[in-house]
C-alpha cells in the first residue's frame, strides 16, 4: 500500500506544468489524473509515474483496469 504522504506529493507528469494534475487513488494498484485521465499502474507499491505508462491506459476506462496491472516489460 502507498503512503498517503506520498500520494499527496505526486502530480501526473503530463500535466503538472500547465493544470494542477491532482490524482486519485483507486482500488490500490492505479493512480488516475483527474485532468487528462491517464492512469499511472501501481507496481510492488511503487507508482510508475512514466508518461509513457500513462499514455498505455488513457482509453481504458477505470471498470476495465487490470488489478492487479500487468508487470511491466
């Protein structure tokens, strides 16, 4: 599980220049951006902030996330 102190501090790197970039938390193993929607896996209780991971899932909806995700390659 991730610390709530950490999940305070953590703003999606896409957007944090330009928007606020405020995530939420859901089901433990997915960070979601609450301006652009891309969501950012959870892995052995690490965030993988990568844009790239980000970009993997913003058309999935959050019903159709994977939990846990898949590991990553």
């Amino acid at each position: 599980m991730v610390k709530q102190e950490l999940l305070d501090m953590l703003r999606c790197p896409n957007c944090v220049q330009e928007r606020e970039g405020l995530l939420a938390y859901y089901q433990e193993y997915w960070l979601i951006c609450q301006d652009c929607d891309r969501k950012y896996p959870i892995v052995e209780d690490i965030p993988v902030m990568l844009i790239d991971e980000g970009d993997k899932w913003v058309d999935t909806g959050k019903a159709d996330l994977p939990v846990p995700p898949p590991p990553m390659k």
